[in-house]
C-alpha cells in the first residue's frame, strides 16, 4: 500500500522483549524506534535508536548519519 521500495520487518507491539525476542539478531532492543541497516548478505551493519525526526535538534545530524549509513551499505 505504501509502495516502500525495500522490505520492512515488524518487530511486534512496543514491548522491548518481544521485539528482541522477534530480532534475535539483535543483542537487545535499547529503544524505540529502533532502525537496523543490513548489507545485501542481511548482516546489521549498523543500528540506531530513538526518534531524531524534524522537530528535534537532532534531526540535521542524524540526515547526515543516516545518509552516510545507506552510502556504506551500497559499497
């Protein structure tokens, strides 16, 4: 529906637990949201947590952050 040109996967309600136990890849879930970048093998290369999104004063850093993140995985 949303038309997303890449797989998501949903890591359950907002609990922690069930979602580390969903993504047990994952050492833990720390926070939430919590954006995983995997390389075409699907090995996470990098995770970041928490909410950086236009009101925050985070927001510039974390599009540099998240720019440079999607540039690694396409090397």
């Amino acid at each position: 529906r949303l038309q997303i040109p890449y797989d998501i996967l949903y890591g359950g309600r907002s609990d922690k637990q069930e979602a580390s136990d969903v993504l047990g890849f994952v050492d833990q879930i720390v926070s939430f949201p919590t954006l995983l970048f995997l390389n075409s093998d699907n090995v996470v290369q990098s995770i970041h947590t928490g909410f950086n999104g236009p009101a925050t004063s985070k927001y510039e850093a974390f599009k540099i952050y998240f720019d440079r993140e999607v540039k690694n995985l396409r090397i």
